[in-house]
C-alpha cells in the first residue's frame, strides 16, 4: 500500500487509518480484534483511538493486539473529555447494553446524547499528565506516537503552560509527537507562524464534502507548513451520504446512486489533496474495510467526479446558509 510522509515528523502512513471510536463500545472485543487484525494485515498501520472510547476500552483493546509488534504500528490517542460518575458506572453494563446499542438506532442515539450531556473537557496541566500515564498503561505500551489534545476551545491553545506539559512529556519519550485534533478554525491558528513555538507537529481535522470552508482554508496553508495533517470523519457523522443519496445531481453528472460508490467517493474526496496525509474512519466490520480498500484502488476522481463533488458541495453549503 502506498505510504505518505506525515510533515516533518519522518513517520510514513497508509493513506487510510484506522479509526477506534467503536471499539470496546459498539463493536465487541472479538468483532474489533479481528477488524485490526485485518486491516493491519492489508497494509493499514495507524491506529487512532482515545481516553474516552469505550471508557478506556478502546485503548485496553487496541493495545492487547499490538502488543507482541508495537514497533510495526503507529499509535495515536487523545486528552481531554471527562465523563461523569455516573456514566462510569453505566459502562459497567456495556456488555449487557451492546446488542440493544447496535441493533435499535434509538436506543443508539439516546446513548450517544447520554454521553455527550455526562461528558465535561479537562486540559489542566496536571490532567494531561495523568492521562498520558494512563494512555500508557491501558495500551501496554511505553510511549505513543501522536499525542493528540482533543477538541481543544480556543482559550487553551492560547496557554502556553498546557504546551509546555506536553513538550516535557514528548522529552521524557513518553509521547513522541504533539498534536491537536479539533475545530478546524482552532487547527487553523495553529498554522500561523506564530505557533511554531508550541511544538504541535500535528492536526487532525474533521473533512469531507460538507466541510468545504475547512478544506479551503487549512489546504492551502498546508503547502508550506511542516505540520501534518490527518483527516476525519469522511461521512461527516453520517450526515454525508443519506444528504448524497437521491441527489439529481448524481443523474445529470451520471453516477451512480449506490451506497458503497458514494461512500468511496467521499473518501477518495478527501484523499485526493496530496497536504492530507491520511484520512481516519471506523471499519470495524470486513465489508467497511473492503470498501474502504477498494477507495484507494478507483485512484483519483475523474473530472466528472471533481465537477460533481464541487457543484454537490457548494449547493449544499449555500442550503446551510439560508
């Protein structure tokens, strides 16, 4: 599989990265031991997880299948949510709660808002600390690649005693490189020169065909910058495709109405500027890695794919506006 340099980091990755979030929570122990397994076995070597996937389990999870070859993957992890007492104490039904979770999109979504209203952000010094530390234990690991704040407010990229906890912990080796994954206005600060002396050597920013402002803005100032980029959420928390679906547009461009098409689409979308490095999705299940494969072999779009894209885009952001 192709690799890209990830800006001056010297680390070289797959296009395509493996994303976490369902691991440990949606998906099962065993369901996700076998996805990476997979996905590692075709050529996919970044690994994205977080503190808060799963409550801890995403990271417990992904370190047990990597353990025995940590220096053949690339793992990245983040900071920054807090959950309460009281859904730390609804994890512990995970197991019994699953099958519900995956079958009835209710039940989904009432988790999801559950978790979201139970969740506060913590970037204090000391907490950083300690959630490295615990990053560190939970992956088996001794260091992590990518160290990522996440979904930092603007106020605290503003702190430079935030940077300077995780510049003493990337000298300590317990991290090996800083980075930001967040808001693309907070992504795009920065950029700016100014920054530089934060030590961030890498963002991971939400892109894709609804994110038009976000690619407008970051890409062009990814040119000349030694920050790399990753992306994610290619379908845009499913908002991407079910908005796709039925548009006339695909008719009178001639594509194809067809679930599995338009998801490669979208990915081979975002792909398709050489500033992004690689581009994070869940493909917890056989199929979402075949298809995701199969993206990267279609190439790039073809100008009637490029026409589509940007006229599908700008008639949906002018939608959002009005």
């Amino acid at each position: 599989m192709e690799q890209r340099t990830l800006g001056s980091t010297g680390l070289t990755l797959a296009p395509l990265a493996f994303g976490c979030a369902p691991v440990g929570s949606i998906a099962s122990i065993r369901q996700s031991t076998k996805a990476m397994e997979k996905a590692f076995d075709l050529g996919i070597n970044l690994f994205d997880t977080a503190d808060m996937y799963g409550l801890g389990a995403s990271e417990k999870v992904l370190g047990q299948v990597f353990r025995s070859r940590r220096d053949r993957v690339i793992i990245t992890t983040k900071c920054g949510y807090v959950y309460s007492t009281k859904l730390k104490l609804v994890s512990k039904l995970k197991p019994l709660l699953r099958p519900l979770v995956k079958r009835i999109s209710g039940v989904k979504n009432a988790a999801a808002r559950t978790i979201k209203s139970e969740t506060n952000q913590n970037f204090e010094p000391q907490y950083i600390r300690e959630s490295v530390e615990s990053s560190l234990i939970k992956l088996g690991t001794d260091y992590i690649d990518i160290f990522f704040l996440h979904d930092p407010p603007r106020t605290i990229i503003e702190r430079d005693d935030v940077f300077q906890m995780l510049g003493t912990l990337r000298d300590q080796g317990k991290i090996r490189f800083i980075g930001v994954s967040g808001e693309w206005d907070v992504c795009l600060e920065l950029m700016r020169p100014e920054k530089s002396g934060l030590g961030v050597s890498v963002l991971q920013i939400e892109m894709n065909l609804l994110k038009q402002e976000a690619m407008d803005r970051i890409l062009p100032l990814a040119k000349d910058s030694p920050i790399g980029l990753i992306a994610r959420q290619p379908f845009g928390h499913g908002t991407v495709l079910p908005a796709l679906r039925g548009s006339d547009r695909l008719t009178r461009f001639k594509l194809q109405d067809d679930p599995r098409r338009l998801a490669q689409l979208a990915i081979r979308y975002v792909l398709q500027s050489p500033q992004i490095t690689s581009l994070v999705t869940s493909m917890i299940s056989p199929q979402h890695i075949g298809c995701n494969l199969e993206a990267l072999e279609m190439g790039p779009l073809s100008d009637t794919e490029q026409r589509f894209c940007r006229s599908w885009a700008d008639e949906a952001e002018s939608s959002n506006a009005s």
